[in-house]
C-alpha cells in the first residue's frame, strides 16, 4: 500500500518526478458550486517558485498550472480536479555523476534500497519540487477556509538561531511576505538574510523554525482518538521533505512547564467561554478550541550543499568524495513556508468536510 | 467519520469510556499463525498501570485483559483480535462536580462542543485509561516486530527540566525499567523523582520528554510522499493525550545546524555502506535507513491538579473557581513510556506488512 | 490489509468465530445524541434469531446482545459503539470430523488454504453467526434511517423456483413477518414451506431470492464514480455468505429490454419530476433518484445437507464421503431477510454521513 | 467523502469530464520495476474505442494515451503512474437542449440534484467515456496478473435475448474479438449482429450479458468478512454504468439449485484436491479457490435513442419531448467487455497486493 494520497473527506493524490514530464495532483472531495479559476492557483505556486531572491536557489521556473477537470464555467463540479505543471527546461547532468552514488542527507539511498531502483534526476519523487502539488491542493484548500472566515498566516520564526521577536498577527500579515526570508520582525530578518548569504559563500546551507497560525478555526475540528487535530498535522507537516520535528502551542517548552503554569483557564468574557493564554495552541483532546491554531515546524539546513562530503559509490562499494553542483538553497524555510501553510489548509478542510449534516442534526 | 482507527494493514480500533463497562480493541489484520496468549499482552498493561509507585496515581486497576476472539489453539487465526479490559471499581464521584465545568487543560470543552454531551465521569472517551487498548495493541505489535529482531526502547529523558546524561542501549535495557520515572541515568532518575514528590505536594505537575527506539528496523519501511514512516510517527505520538511536540533524530536541533553537521556522511563498513552519525534519526525521504529509529515526545504536566483553578459554570455562565480532587499523576511520563512504545510499534509492524510480496517480487 | 470493516463514515468492524467466547462490532461514526437501547438491537437480533419455527435450524440461542461503550443516559456520545454477543451452549463435537475434510460449499477449504489454519468449529469465522453482528449494526443503522423517514423492508419473492406473485409495499409491511418463509404472498408462501419441509426430510437444502426495497430514501445518495450507491449495496449484498448474484431494479431482466422499455421516462406531478416506472431501481448513475430502492438477491441452497458427499481428507488425500450431522437450516432465505435489511441499512446511514455540511452548503 | 478511487493496495483514481480538457487516471501502489510503454496500455485503449463496428457508435476518437509519470527507463519506479487521454474534436452542439432536460435512463437528473450543477456536454462526468481511465490503468493490472500466469478473458453471452451456446476457453480466447459482437459462438454472434442493426435503424437499443473469466488465480485472494473477493468483484462491475446485475458462478440460477446439485465436490486428481462442477464461479466463503474465476453481468440497453421521448424542463417544469440526437452506440456490450475485464484485473491486482510477505511468512 503506497502512500500518495493525503486526507480522507478531501482527499489529494500527487503524482509526479522532479525531471518527468509534469507534475500533479488530483482532489477528490471538492465541494461543487466553488468558484475557481487558475490564477487562483498560480498565486499561491509563484509564493513557493524559486528565483525570487537571493536566498532561494536561482532556477527559474515558470510553473504554470493548467486545470484539466472537475471545473465548469468557472465553478467547481464536486468531481476531481486534476491539475499539472509541466516540468521545463530541466538540466539533469548535474545527477549523472550521483546515478550510484548517494548523497548525505537526502532520499537518494533510502528509494534505492525501497524499490530498487530511482530516478535519480533532480532527486526524482523525492524531490522537493513535489510540494508543487501541495500548494496547487492547497490554494484550493484555503479558497474553502476563506468561505469559512479562516485565515492561515506562515512566517520564519528563526533561522540559524537568529529568533524573530514575538510578533502580532498584524505584523504577520503586514510583513512576512515582503522580507526575502519571511520572518515579520524586521530587523531579525536582515540577520537572517545575511547569515544565509554568508553560509551560501562557504558552500553551505542552514536551517530554522517556520510556524503557521490558523485563525477562525471553528470549535469542533479533530476526531479523536487517532485522528485527533494535533495528529493530522502532525503527520501534514511532518510529511515535509525537510522537516525533523513539530509542536503545538506551548510545544516542547511545555515539558518544562507546571500545570498552572501550562493549563489554559477558563473566563467569561462578553458572554463567551474564553481564555488568555494558549498554550495548548488551539486544540483540545484533539479537537480545535476556537483559539488560534499554532504550530512550529524544525527545518533542517538544506542537504544539497557544494562542500565536499563523503560518500560510497555502489557500484564498486568504494568511499568516495562528492561535490555537489548546480544551484541549491542555502536555506529553504521561506520556500517552505508557503508548503506548510498549504499542509495547514488541507488538514482543516479534510476535518471541515469529515462533519456530516445527518452528524450535526444529531448534535443540535 | 470518526477517527478511532489506526493503521492500514495492521488496524487498531479502540473503544471505550473510562467508566463505562469497558475499555477494549479490535485488531484486524494481524497475521495467523502468531502464537500468542493473554500473558503476551499482560506484561505490558502492568507495565502502564497507575498505582505501582509513589510517582503515579494512587489509583488501583487489576485491568486483565481478556482476549475474545482471532485466536485458536494458542496461535492467532488470521481473523480479528478483539480484547477487552473491564472497568472495575470505578468511582464517579469526584468528578460530579464537573459536568457542567470543564477543566482547564483537559478534553471536557472540547468534546462538549463537538458532541453537544460528554461522558464526563473521569474523562470519559478522552481519559488515559484509553491507551490500555493501544498498549494491549501494541503488545501484539511487539510480538510480531520481535519475531523480526526489531527492539523497541522507550526511556524518560527529561522531566521539569531535569535531563538524563546520554544513555547507550545497554543501560537503556538494564536500567530505565528499574527506576520510579523510567529513566536510564540513575543520577537525573533521583532527582526527577524528588522533583514530581515536590510537585505532588504543592498540588502541582511537572512534564518532560520522553524518548523511543526502535533497533533492527530493515531499511525500506514507510510509504512517501504523504505516509513517510517519519510523519505516521508524528502522527501516531501526537495521537497520545498529553504530547504537544515530537522530533525525530536531530529534532528541533536541526534547526541550528549546518548542513555539513547535520547530514549524514556514508562510508562503507565491513563491505557495508554505513553512517556514524545518525542525525536523520533512522527516517531518509520518509523511509527507514536501517540506524536506529530515534523519536522524543514532549509531555505536558498532566492537567489535573489540586491547586485552585479558574473556570466557567456553562449552565449559568459564571466564573467558578476549582479544585480538582481523586488521585491524579503529579507526572505522567513514567506511564507514557509504554504507550508511545506501542504506538511506534503500530507503526512499524504496519508498515512491515503494508508491503506485498508482489512488491518484493518486483523489487527483487 | 484484511477486510472486516465495512462502511467509511459509519464503520462497522465485525469480530468472533461461531464458537469462539463471543461474537461483537464496533461502529465507529454513529452521530451523538441518538436515543438507544439494548432492547433496539435485540428486536432486530431476534428477528435472525433460529429455532424460531420449522423452516429453520432447531439450534437454540439465547443471543443476548450487551452494549459496552459509546452511549451515555440512554444516548450516544459520538465515541465508538461496542456491542457483544456471548456464545453460550456451543456443541462442537459435530464438527470433530471435519477438522481436516473440506465440506463441500463451504468457506472450510478456502480459509485453511489461505490461512493455514482454521477454526473448524461451527465454521469458525466463516460461520453465518457473524451476521448477527451486522444485525447489531444494522438495527442502529435503521433507526438513523428512520430518523430520516427511510424504511428498509425485506421480503422473500422466490424459494426453490417457486415464487411471489407481485406484493405492494403494504402487503410487505403486513405479511412477510408473519409468515415462516417471510413471503408477503400468503399462497406462495405456503407452497414455500412444503417445499423446505420435504427438502429437510430428503437430507437436502433450498435456495431462493430475497428483495430489500428501501422507501423515502432522499436523493443525491451515492459517490460516484466508484462509490456508487448500487456499487456499494452489490458489496454489502455479495458479502453476505450464501450471496451468488445482485441485481438493482429490471435487474438481468435488462438484458432482455429496449431502451424504450427500459428507460423510466419523466414527467411533472403535482409540480414535481416523477417517473412512473423503476426500471432504475431507484438509483441513476450510481446516485439515488428518490424513487424506492429495489435489490434483489440470488440465495444458494445452505451447503450442510446431512445427504452423503464427496470430499478429501486433506492429512492423507484420500478421497472420502461425509455426512453432516447437526441442526442446519433447510433454506436460509427467511434468515437472511434480516441480514439483507442490515446491509442496505449500513450503505444508505453511511451514504447519508458522507455527506458533508461543508459540501451541503456550497451545494445550495 | 467523494468516490473516484477504486481499490486499497492497487488504488486507481479516475478523473475527467466528457468534453472537459483531458481524461484521465493516477495508479497509487503499481509494483517498482515493471516493464511498461504506452503500447500496452494503448492495445487495451483501442479495443474499447468507438467507430470500429457498425454495431458501435460511429464517433471517431484518437485515444491516445500519454504517461507522465512513475516509469523510468522503461520501467515502474513504485511511484504514482499518472496517465491521461486529450479530449479532441469534441462536439457538444447535440447536448445544448438537454442543458435543463434530463434526458430519461441517464445520470442527468441525479447530479443535478446532488451537485446543483453539471457539466452536461457528453455527460461530463457520467460519460461511458470516464471507462476509458479504467481500461488504461486495467492494462497495467494485466501486464502484472499476465506475470503471475493469471488471464483475463471477457465476452459477449448474450444480447437481445439471444443466447451464446456454451463456449470453451480456447472459443473464447479464439473468436471473441474476432466477432463485432465479442461472442465466440459464431452463429450467435450473427444474429445478434443483426438485432442490434435492427434495434439501430428503428432508433432503439438493446442490452445483453457480459461475462468474464479469469484463468489461473491462485487460492486465497480475497479478505473476508466484508472485502470478499466476489463482494469487490460485485462493486467493481456493477460501478460500471449500464450494469444492472452481477453474479458469480450458477448466479441467480443457484436459487432454483438443491445443495447435492450446488455443492461443488472435493476430490482428489493427481494428488491436488479438485472439483469437477464450478458452480462457487472459484470463490467460496469469499476467497478464491484456484478454480476458473466467472462473473457475468447484466447490461442495459443504452439509454441515448433517436426515438422520441418524454422528459420535463426543469427551468419551466413542463412535460416536453425529447429527439436525442448524435451518433451513440445501439448496444454497448462489445464495448463493455474491455471495461468490465479491466475491472476484473484491477480486483485481482488489489488482492495480490493486499498480502503482505510478513503475513505469508507466518502462513508457511
């Protein structure tokens, strides 16, 4: 059983290698009756293409997405939409020389062994330019939380240890998309770009923090026990090339915590249940409190870097040294922000779309 | 749809209120010929059980586990295992006086919310007493992983702030079963159980991190883009009551790490090709590499506590104040050691069995 | 990847062997707030019960089911429903003998060749005791379905080549239940009784055909294009053991048809579209109409027939001749009315569940 | 929850309109390491093409199939197969009247209601054109069954109510696609032939009975209780649009059978146990028993016919009469016969992909 397929009420399936003809994904579950026209797709794809900046890598791709099903005259027809961007202008001799030879840090090794066999050009499946499909389900997927009223934010939170100050939603909206690293504090972000630039020089690469807040999250979203909210993005976020960890609200910090310093207490306020602290970042049990969704993931520094590294040849089964060329990020957590926002948004919809009417008409 | 499943070849479905008859499972998919046989499932549920030291709950279960069904002549047939444990001695009242007061920190609003009802006598679908049926689960899990020369190692590495030194596998073995708190390092064990007796006297809780092994895992289990064997682990740990965080290898280190430091490099070893570092943590491309699988779990301090506390009445919508009475855990990672060892084990005999062999055939 | 679930939103997963100590369920998705009882299940349990006339097995049981989780004060929760059925007063000493003999018709050889093991008593998994679980389920399902005005009715229409004449939905609703064949057709139904009786006095066994019309059925249920409404009741109908043919509306009378005879032609009625056929049988592209459903299935005769057969003894691979001995129907049809209702009840309460309010809403 | 997936281990996700852009299909879990072109997806792909008989329709389609991804060097990597078909020189002037009148036997009327919209060119999304993804991603279920010595053989039985006399294998490997009809019985063939070009030229269709077979299926495919393998069988066939009935084996002839005539003796035959009669059509207690695999299904008459008749407008609610007019096929059983082989193959696949090697360890 493979595993290419996320959600279950709205289920996404992508298909695709980084130097095959295209790359794509179909949605099955979209509701009908949902306008949607490519640029609403394309927005989203051109916050993810690199070439933007001196941060990201300098390939330039066009990824236009095309709509092949599923929408009429320009609504959504509650059948699948399959959507592709054709792979352009794709170089794959700088793989040549890595075809037996794995690199550190990346899938290479692990598909070989797996299925014995790989695509070895531009990392094949396992490249990251699958997260293309990601963000064309997801541009769809935030287009329905919209209807919603809910809004999802990404933003760097830290890169190379360099912490953006706490920053208000406000300044998140305002900021983040206008700074070449997307981190709403001004001022950390400078360091950040400098720090990448400079690891950039040396031939090398960094990582940092990403987090992606959810706001108007209805009370009611996760189905424990499994398929608890938590959960789900848990394994949403976690299913990023690049990422080695995820937390919730107060997350790993909680560990160290007491309880009254960690349970989020209850007010009236307005006439309403509330809290004034969120340390559980939005969920309960498993299920969304109301309060903003919080949640952070740890991004690892890129593995494609042009130091010389070590690895084998397996073919003759000989150590070797490696230096991998091309054009590589030094650091991918602000292409990665707008991949976990998409991951966010597939994880809320699916759950909004888990709930029945015949299941609410038996609550009310 | 609900979400009381987890796995795809290997399905756990859990049942059960905390004080209602029963807690129980149903395993659908494990394979016949498994000799087995209640004591298998025994010694792990005694191992999560409250009252065994004067770290956790007071509270005393005989929880005995009794097997109904899939099993013939000592060895498992093929068809579905369902097993129960009874619900004895229960005693409600202590939480009477919160059926209509959520407790801050805990499922009561949330489930009130999506429900529109809640079983509110101890925690009703959302208490930890559910994990018995992941334990017991995960009893079967290790059984078959066992007979795969696949160990599964779960130890207390920190609590309130306090950290085990680095522990090898051999005194993970030896040791971490014989202290109160589960934790390897006998020096930070002490210390960690006098902090939690502190806590327990001042009406508080502490939490901490918990951390799982997995040794012998074969290279090739879990199933990218979406079902990496990294991101069902996220899933399945975060799926635990009380984890806001979890990390695989380097974790949330990663993020301040270069990519020279973080990666990987291979070398061949005794004509094997082989890393000596394992940042990844065991998971490349969301695929095992065959090092050790290397995941920790924040754990919040357990919510209930006696210390007052703010709330609201939801009948008259009026700030209370409470205290919350019985016999709670002033630390609940000591027990949680078993319960994220059986969730990783899900996941990895999941995985071991999601491949065909029509697959390996291909592959071969 | 086993198969003992059934259902997506409203998810059924069935357990126990004939003579293990119980046979049980677990549903998973019942909406909370469903007034429910153990006398709701029981009276659905009866109605499959044997013994209860001479057209059927002489076996005595008891088939008491207990409900263990997921209702609260008379009403679900939303949590997981667990019900079981204790097996009381087995006998297996009349399956002793065929331990290692196939019997002919049966489930016996199948299972140990794919199993490599086999509970031989009373059929073990394969035994038509399982159904009793999915009349548990079913009843649940029904009483959703009646919430929603939709009513399952089953009848008898043909036993060994006999059959009823044309019956209207009042005749259903009076007589089926009251007679011993469950035929609404008073005549047919006794010639059907003689027939069974005299078959039971040669040592042999009769098929026949059962209809499951369901009325008030909304339309728009059913997902294409694989989920499609008649897809899913063919599964649900061929899952049942004795099953050897579906068929929906003309059924294979099709086949013999013109489209202009076929077609259910359209036409207004009190300012609604009405057809005034069903060749359809209710369902159009794989959705409902909103015309009643109507599936019909092909019942073989029940294979233990105490007249002598042939089979092998599989430890010496000799050939053998066998009798069976012990109670066993003389025609399943009655019997299986209740479990056809139950199967049709679990697709259309799941179908209804599936849809989303999100999906509702972008609908209108 | 939508449904455009079919099968869990070998899961095939169709997509696409009629007259939309593209049609097309992603198989998730096909086997790394098969050796794959689009010629032997297009040898299928024109057996169910349109214009190639007076007894189809005379519509000319290329239907040429494009792979996009998941193969490498002529080989599958295990990764998603993504595959399409363009839609060319698509006419939709002849659907324009019937964008408000549901035309009668077809699936307007029904996504209308469920969707509140529909693309109503070529029937969109009920096209028998969406058959064409499964016959594509069928080819590929072939090419593996073909490599486990498994055949897959559909024909015609009957039509218009004349009957095939029995045929052997060897008849229907040789001269079933030699015949505009797909019957090997010569003689039927013509006469059907001729009832079919009757039925055309009075603006009439008619149905028939498909039947497949598959030769060579190993014992123990299917998962009991509810994923049978004649169950899956069951739903997969009747998914297909113009079935109306499925069966296996003596079918609904099986309820006029007594059990010493249905039972399918054992005996031994050069040391294998056998049967002589396979009146189970190779599958009992919903497991595959090595015998011959046979399902027949009932197919409708095509709904789309010149001759006038009755329908409403749904935007006036007035009674009117309809002339559909294009070139659509006078009987679709020829046509069927590809369709319902592949989804014969897809079952099969499913299940050989369904076990694991860590079950079949325990197994031996």
């Amino acid at each position: 059983m493979s595993g290419n397929s996320f959600g279950t009420a709205f289920r996404v399936t992508t298909w695709g290698e980084s130097h095959g003809l295209a790359v794509g994904v179909v949605i099955d579950g979209c509701p009908a009756g949902l306008a949607l026209s490519a640029a609403d797709i394309q927005h989203e794809l051109n916050r993810r293409k690199p070439g933007v900046s001196e941060v990201t890598t300098a390939r330039k791709e066009a990824d236009e997405v095309q709509l092949l099903s599923g929408i009429f005259e320009g609504e959504t027809l509650g059948t699948p939409i399959s959507m592709l961007v054709w792979n352009k202008d794709v170089n794959s001799s700088p793989y040549e020389p890595f075809q037996h030879i794995p690199r550190p840090g990346q899938a290479d090794y692990t598909y070989q062994l797996k299925y014995g066999r790989r695509d070895h050009r531009g990392g094949g499946r396992a490249s990251g330019r699958e997260t293309l499909a990601r963000v064309a389900a997801g541009a769809i997927a935030k287009k329905i939380l919209t209807q919603h009223s809910i809004e999802i934010l990404g933003h760097v939170v830290e890169i190379a240890g360099i912490r953006s100050r706490e920053v208000s939603v406000a300044e998140i909206r305002d900021r983040a998309e206008r700074t070449a690293v997307r981190c709403a504090d001004p001022e950390a972000a400078e360091l950040m770009e400098a720090v990448i630039k400079a690891a950039k020089e040396e031939g090398e690469s960094v990582g940092g923090i990403v987090e992606v807040r959810a706001l108007g999250v209805p009370p009611g979203l996760g189905e424990p026990v499994f398929d608890k909210l938590d959960a789900e993005l848990a394994k949403a976020l976690m299913s990023i090339g690049a990422v080695k960890g995820v937390e919730l609200g107060a997350g790993f910090e909680a560990a160290r915590l007491r309880a009254s310093e960690m349970n989020d207490e209850f007010f009236v306020h307005a006439g309403k249940l509330v809290t004034r602290t969120n340390n559980a970042g939005g969920v309960l049990g498993g299920i969304s409190t109301g309060a903003p969704l919080i949640c952070r993931i740890a991004v690892k520094p890129t593995p494609s870097i042009t130091k010389p590294q070590k690895s084998v040849d397996m073919t003759t089964m000989q150590d070797v040294e490696i230096k991998i060329t091309g054009r590589h990020d030094p650091c991918i957590c602000p292409r990665i922000v707008p991949v976990a926002e998409a991951m966010v948004a597939l994880v809320l919809v699916d759950f909004l779309l888990r709930m029945s009417p015949a299941y609410s008409a038996a609550r009310s």
